[in-house]
C-alpha cells in the first residue's frame, strides 16, 4: 500500500495466551526505511508489555504518522510478540509516494 504526508500508517497485533496461568508478553513494533543505497535504519518503534489472563486475547495498535519530511521509498514494519516460551515475528510493507 501507499502512504502519503498526513497519513497514520496503522498496525495492529493481537496477543493470545493459550496457557493454564496468566502470562507476561511483550509486543514491540519497528518502522524501518531502506533508502535508494540499501541502507536501512529505523524511524519508529515501540514496546508494550501486557500481562494476560489464561485464555484471554490482548489488542494492541501501533501507528507511524507520516509527515511532509518523511522521505519517500520502500518501509518495512516488524512486529514480534514474545513470552517465556519464545517469539514470534511479522513483517509487513508499505511505500511512502
């Protein structure tokens, strides 16, 4: 998809514990721009930590407002959800025109 100045990118994570006790997890968000060189570096990112009941499923949203110096070009957005157990991790993409 395409992004344009004044737009809110949006990402949203669900966090399910599938457990027999409450958890503990931490889902972090990470905005990477890769410039026209194939250097890649991070303009956003963010943490929450959720402790979540034994069946129970945690919503979190995560956002990256694009603004009038936002460079334009290729964004890759990672979402990793982890607990004592493991991680697990998503990407996603969009262009900024």
């Amino acid at each position: 998809p395409n992004a344009h100045s004044h737009d809110d990118v949006k990402t949203n994570g669900a966090l399910t514990n599938l457990g027999t006790a409450s958890a503990r997890a931490t889902g972090t968000y990470t905005v990477l721009f890769t410039e026209s060189a194939n250097n890649t570096s991070t303009v956003a990112s963010s943490k929450a930590v959720v402790n979540i009941a034994r069946g129970a499923t945690v919503l979190r949203s995560f956002s990256f407002a694009v603004k009038n110096q936002t460079p334009t070009g290729f964004y890759t957005v990672v979402v990793t959800s982890s607990d004592l157990t493991g991680a697990v991790t998503e990407y996603g993409n969009f262009t900024v025109a």
